[in-house]
C-alpha cells in the first residue's frame, strides 16, 4: 500500500512537466557518470584517471562515481544499454521515492505503530521540498542516500533490540557511504551516535558493542571512498579550509515555521535566483505537523525514553542544517533538510500515534489552526505575490486537520451511518492522509512545476549525443560557454556540455567537475561544467614561457571548437568562473598555421591540426638534449625508454596534471610542476637505455584498500557466525518488543 502510494504520488509532477527527474546536476554531471561508469564496467575496467579529460579526470578524487557501490555500478550498466535518457532516470528516481517510502515505514513500524500509522509517515517523508526539487530532480546522489538511510536507521534498531546479526545493517550501510555523498555519511554517523547512546543508557552492552562494531565498520569504508579526495584536495578548488557564512543554501528558523505549508517558499539564498527567497517549496515537510497540538505532553513524557534516538538523531539534524554555509569543503548545509524531514515527520507521528490526548478538545484544535496561520503568514512576508497558492495550501491543510481532530475524537466512526463500508476510524484517518497529501502535492507542483536548479534540456535520445562531433579524431577543447545559448535541442545537435559529452564519441576536455585542479582551470578559465572564456581562442597559441611551446600543443589538443556565439555576449567575471569582466565583443581569431578549419556550422567552428599530436597522457616538452621513447601507455601507467640525456640529467613534461598519487621508477617526479601545471619528470644523467615507469594509484589507496578489505570480510564473517550460531540454537530471539496495532 505504501509503495504504490508513494509511487503514484511521485508521477504527479510529470504531469505538470515531463523531465521533472531529469534536471540541473542530473543531465549535466550524474547521467554522464553513469554512462561512462557502465561502458567502462562492461570494457573489464572501473574508472580511475583520465588524463584527456584533465581537470575532471580524476574520478576517485571526485569522490561519487561509485567506485564501491554495486547499486551505483547497476545504475551505470542501465544508463550505458537505456536509448532514452529521461525515461531511465525518471524511473530510478521514483523507485528512490518509492524505496524511502517503504523504508519509512519499516522505520515506523519499529516504534511501535500500527499499519496505518506507518503508512501516513511511508507517504509523506518521500515528498519533502528538498527532496523533490532538489535532490530528486538533481542531486541524485543525494537523494539515493538518503532513500537507503530508513532502512539502515531501522537495522540499527533491530540491533539494538537485540537482534545479533549484523549483515543488512552493514550492507544498507555500505550502500549509503559508498555513494560518496557527504551528507549519507554524516547520517550515517549521526544515527551511529544516537543508537549507541540509546543502548549504552539502556546498558544494553551486547547490542552496545555491535552498534560500535558496525560504526568502526562504516568508518573504515568511509576511509576508502574519502581519503583520495582528503589527501587530493590541496591541489583542487576544494582546498580550502576556512570557516564561514554568506548564508548561501542555508535554512533560518523562520523556514521551518512553514514546513506545514506545501507551497511556501523560504528564505534561501543562492545564485540559482535572485532575491532572498527560493523558487519552490524547498523547506516544506509534511502538512499534518501542526497536529503536534493533539499529544498530552504528560503522556508523551512518558513515551520519551523509547524515542531518545529520535530525539538526538533530529536535534543533530536540525543543527547541521544551521550550520554556516561553508566548512572547508563542506557546503550548503540546507542538503540535510531530508534529514530533518525524516525525523520531523516521525516524531510527530508516533507522539500522535501513542500519546495523544484521549479526548482532544477545541482548544488544542485552534492551537493546531494557529500554527498554521503563523506559517501562512510568515510565507507571505516572505513572498507577498504568492499570497494566493499560499492561502489555498493552508486552507487545504487546516481542512484535513479539522477532519482528523474529528475522527480521532470518534474512534466508533466505524457503526455511522455513513460509513457503509463499515471502516475503522484508523482506515479513515490512513485514506484521509492520502487524500491531503495528493491534493497538497496537486497543488504544490501546479504552482511550481519545475526545480529551483538550471535546466539544460539536454537530449533525451542517446543518439543525438553520439552525432556530436562525430569522427573527430584524439581530443578536443570547446572555447565558449554552452550556457550561453539557448537550452534546447539545436544547440545539443551541435555541441554538448559538462558530462553529457561521455555520451558522445569524441573525446573532450570540458566536462563536469566537482573539485577542479586549480592551477589549471585558472590558466583555462574553466568553469565547473566546463565552459571557457572566448579569450581562451588565442591564449591557446600563445607560446609559453619554460617549454617554448604553444598551450595547445602543450596539452596536446587536436581540435578546437568555437562556440560563435560566446564571442558575441558580454561576460562577468565571478569568483565562481575564472572569467574576466568585459563588455565588448571578442573576435574570433584566424585559423592558426598548421591548423585548418574541418567543419563549420552557423554556431560553431572545428579548428583541427593538420599533423595529430594527442591524445593526452604521454610526454608533451622535453629539455634539450633530452629524447625519450614511448613503449605503452594507459591511462595509469606510461612506459618510456631513454634514449638520450644530457651528462647533468634531463628534464621532461608530461600531458598530465601532477595530481597526488603518481610515482615513478627510473626518475623522479619533479617539486616544480612544468609550466605551473603539467607534470614533470627528472632523468638521471646515468639512465640512458632505461626504462622510466610512471604509475598512478589514488593516494591513500595502499592503506584504505587494506582497510575496506577488513571491514567488508570481517562483517560478512560476523554475519555467517551469527546465521551458524543461530541455527545451532534456534531458541535465540531478539528482544525486541513486539509491535503494537495502536490506533
């Protein structure tokens, strides 16, 4: 019943727009991950570096190509074989819908509540603001995260009820971590804390030392999908490790005082709108909150002790999102408002499912009407146009509420006249729930149809990616912003943007890039989905100081696209884009020598060399008197033969960046980056007729591997254990206490 309700109610945004699931970061970055993720798995490799693909390329620093994640793997695989980009990834995202629903539910079942109880909170948690126009149209890590989080949340509880084995706890959280989202993880810990503080309060010492098993087993995964990326991020534009606010994607108190209203917007900034308000209901948790009004405090006082891992896990939840917007790499602390609506919408559930007052007077009912005229009020201070979707919303809310006053004030509803099919109160509260809910969620995406975030409008049809840049031989650079064109269909039949471009045959440079090389992307202006400045047209050819080369060949680029009309626009320069501010146009320049123009449309230019150097990855610039020979290369490791050095050694540049984790036989890496940025080789006077070996392993690997390995053989070893130790003596139970079917 939960799942199928969940399911129908995610469809209804694609009733008001057809690619509500596929937006912003999920055309532009994850769909790309995804393909190229599958067509590689299916090739016999996971993807680690690409040196091509450059600032982008290092894929385990990136953190969230599911390096470790069989789920993701899966994705991957039917993203690659999918004809129909959309059509996939709307698929997924409602069965992350559907799987948080159920996992609610199971959650909510282990506090104690009945069938119907745990399907009012299974509906609801699914459709919080953040989640459906944040995380499920775009930050779809995110939203898997956090759609596998219930279900470890309620293993958790199975533990600490005293069931021993460990397995799906472990495996739900292996699940989460491995995804590489921060948030899941920081989750996962959280949750981690508060049951083990639950059970050493109970001084439950065995479930105690499991729940602190399976946390130092969680922690040692997290070591190897996390560590790469620490000991990378020095290098990247996510090295910074200040603190402070500019109270970007941050939630304020005033946001959730009008979660109840499914069509209010917050106060949030960011550089996604203007103003101080979001676009959509980001904030909105679930429109029974207000029925808080109908508990007996003293009767929930006595509930408190069974819900104390509740109560910390939403009071770290909630002080997470109002944390300043920046801590070192960690941003946008409104990401964890799903969070904050899982345990919102529990709490208030089960304190109405098993402590509300026995008879609910009127004055608790105004309470409960006054609460939600404080939300619609301070929803229209915030956005006065909207006065009128914001009034309907709460209306809508304070029916429902008068209705389930009602019918928890007549539990002998069931022998009415009217009710002929003779349900029980608790069936009609179930279906009341619904009904709201629907209608809230009717409203909701009627009044706001689409995400806050960019819309790209990329192809849904893989073969309009493959016919981009069609035949193009070794790399290409797009100079130009793809941003800068209208977002549709002619101009993706031209030239693509951010990872969409793992989609298409040619190799290109510009894709997306959630932690940049810094010295590189400055000398390219590069922004974060790949675009350039037009400037970058001639800096290209522009002969560079230590290797007496042009940057092009020093990054071994064969083919360059122009995107006419980026020449043409005026461009300002934020901190953000690497851009310099101008207002005047920029002339596109003549065709190199020894370049030749190999296609052109009424957008875009094809510059292509006439004699190839790249693909990327081998040697770029050697020092006089220094030769070398390539014997292999992959995209890892590069094997060179010395053919001749200098009597004082030699020096060579590799078209590569310098990320951590390189090592080499036969030479030294060199302190100096050449150039700034290309990775350089020192060779030893004395190694003429020798073999340099160059390799890369993500830093960090040599000890996380290892530790991945302990924690993912010792929990499965635990788990076999516990099943063998089980059958031996089958009169082992859990402790747990039994579910009750309260109204």
């Amino acid at each position: 019943m939960t799942a199928g309700s969940v399911l129908v109610l995610s469809l209804i945004p694609l009733l008001f727009y057809g690619r509500f699931y596929f937006q912003d970061d999920t055309e532009n970055g994850a769909y790309g991950v995804w393909y190229h993720l599958g067509e590689s798995l299916l090739q016999g490799n996971v993807p680690i570096l690409n040196p091509s693909v450059w600032s982008s390329g290092n894929y385990i620093a990136e953190g969230q190509w599911g390096t470790w994640n069989p789920l993701v793997m899966l994705f991957g695989v039917l993203a690659y074989i999918s004809p129909n980009t959309v059509v996939l990834t709307t698929a997924l995202k409602v069965a992350m819908l559907v799987a948080a629903g159920m996992g609610t539910f199971v959650l909510a079942r282990s506090y104690s509540l009945s069938p119907e109880w745990a399907f009012i909170a299974g509906i609801a948690v699914p459709l919080n603001g953040f989640t459906m126009y944040f995380d499920a149209p775009s930050w779809v890590t995110g939203a898997l995260v956090w759609a596998i989080f219930p279900f470890f949340w309620a293993e958790l509880r199975q533990l600490l009820a005293g069931k021993r084995n460990p397995f799906w706890a472990f495996i739900t959280g292996y699940l989460i971590v491995t995804v590489g989202y921060v948030a899941g993880t920081v989750a996962v810990g959280f949750i981690l804390l508060a049951v083990g503080i639950e059970a050493l309060i109970r001084k439950a010492w065995g479930p105690a030392v499991r729940i602190a098993v399976t946390g130092v087993s969680m922690g040692l995964v997290a070591v190897v999908v996390f560590l790469p990326g620490v000991l990378t991020a020095a290098v990247t534009t996510r090295g910074t490790t200040g603190i402070w606010n500019d109270d970007y994607m941050s939630v304020d108190f005033n946001s959730l005082l009008i979660a109840p209203i499914a069509t209010a917007y917050p106060q949030l900034l960011s550089w996604w709108w203007s103003g101080t308000a979001a676009t959509s209901p980001a904030a909105y948790i679930a429109w029974f909150l207000p029925a808080i009004a109908f508990v007996s405090w003293s009767r929930f006082k006595q509930l408190v002790p069974e819900l104390r891992d509740l109560f910390l896990f939403l009071t770290a939840s909630v002080a997470f999102v109002l944390l300043p917007t920046t801590i070192g790499p960690l941003r946008y602390p409104a990401r964890f408002m799903p969070y904050v609506a899982t345990g919102a919408v529990l709490l208030v559930i089960v304190a109405l499912a098993r402590s509300r007052r026995s008879h609910i007077g009127r004055p608790s009912l105004y309470f409960a009407i006054a609460l939600v005229m404080l939300g619609l009020y301070l929803a229209w201070a915030q956005v006065p146009a909207r006065f009128s979707s914001i009034f309907v919303a709460a209306a809508v809310v304070i029916a429902a509420l008068i209705a389930l006053w009602w019918l928890l004030n007549h539990p002998e509803v069931q022998s009415h006249r009217w009710n002929k099919a003779g349900m029980s109160a608790m069936s009609l509260i179930a279906i009341g729930a619904l009904l709201a809910t629907t209608a809230t969620t009717l409203l909701q995406h009627r009044t706001s149809p689409k995400s806050s975030l960019s819309i790209a409008n990329q192809p849904a049809d893989v073969s309009t990616y493959k016919g981009v840049l069609s035949g193009v031989k070794n790399d290409v650079l797009v100079v130009g912003d793809a941003l800068d064109y209208p977002q549709e269909k002619e101009t993706w039949e031209q030239t693509l943007m951010a990872n969409a471009w793992y989609l298409s045959d040619a190799s290109v440079l510009n894709r997306y890039q959630l932690v940049g090389f810094s010295k590189f992307n400055d000398l390219l202006c590069l922004r974060y989905l790949g675009g350039t400045c037009p400037e970058l047209a001639e800096r290209l050819f522009d002969v560079r100081a230590e290797t007496g080369l042009m940057l092009v060949d020093e990054l071994q680029i064969d083919n360059v696209q122009i995107l006419k009309e980026s020449f043409d626009k005026p461009q300002v320069g934020m901190a953000s884009n690497n851009y310099v501010s101008r207002d005047e146009e920029v002339d596109i320049p003549a065709v190199p020598s020894g370049w030749h123009v190999a296609n052109e449309t009424e957008e875009t230019l094809l510059w292509s060399r006439d004699v190839r150097l790249g693909p990327a990855g081998g040697v770029t610039w050697s020092q006089p008197g220094t030769r070398l020979t390539e014997v292999s290369r992959s995209d890892t490791q590069l094997v060179l033969k010395v053919d001749e050095v200098p009597a004082g050694g030699g020096r060579v540049a590799l078209s590569r960046l310098p990320w951590p984790g390189y090592s080499v036989e036969g030479a030294e890496l060199s302190e100096r980056p050449v150039g700034g940025y290309l990775l350089g080789l020192e060779i030893p006077a004395n190694a003429e007729g020798n073999l340099v070996t160059l390799s890369f392993e993500p830093p960090g690997w040599r000890i996380a591997i290892p530790v991945w390995a302990v924690a993912v053989t010792g929990m499965l070893a635990w788990s076999l254990l516990a099943v063998r130790r089980k059958r031996r003596d089958p009169e082992i139970q859990p402790a747990e206490s039994q579910v009750q079917g309260v109204m």
